[in-house]
C-alpha cells in the first residue's frame, strides 16, 4: 500500500491535481477491523469495530494521531468524545 502512495511534498505543476497521502486505510470486513497508518507515524493503528457503538444513538468519536504513544496497535480504548464536524454544504 505504501508503494503507491504519492509522496508528502510531492508536486507537479503539469498535474495539479495529485495531492500527497496523509494517511493509508484498510478496511477488513471479516475481521470488523479498520487498520490505518499515517504518513508522518507508519506504525500501524487499527480500530475493532465490535468494540464501538455504531448506532445512530452513538458517540461522536475522535484519535489525536502522531502522539509519541502512538507505537501502532489497537486503539478503540485510545477514542475521546468529540463534536461532529459541520460540513460546508447540507
């Protein structure tokens, strides 16, 4: 996955529209597992999915990454509450 990642600062003006990878994600529907790396940390973090609410009723969750406690592993007990985000259009 990390082979075809475009590069952070990466740029070429006759493409302008090739962004660089913040972040990698792969989603194990099996295993009810969402595994995601970011650019800056590669340690690879991965959320269970069994152990969330995912109900309309749920919380809105967030996880600060590239902590220096972020040494990869799995993080749904790292989760903090947080406000949902207003998106720009309805």
């Amino acid at each position: 996955m990390r082979g075809v990642s475009t590069p952070l600062g990466m740029s070429d003006p006759d493409k302008p529209n090739i962004a660089p990878t913040l972040w990698r994600s792969v989603t194990d529907h099996e295993s009810k597992r969402y595994y995601f790396d970011s650019v800056i940390n590669p340690a690879v973090l991965w959320v269970d999915l069994d152990k969330l609410e995912l109900s309309p009723n749920g919380k809105v969750l967030t996880l600060r990454l590239n902590a220096p406690d972020d040494a990869g592993g799995e993080v749904s007990g790292k989760l903090t509450s947080a406000e949902p985000f207003k998106f720009i259009a309805p």
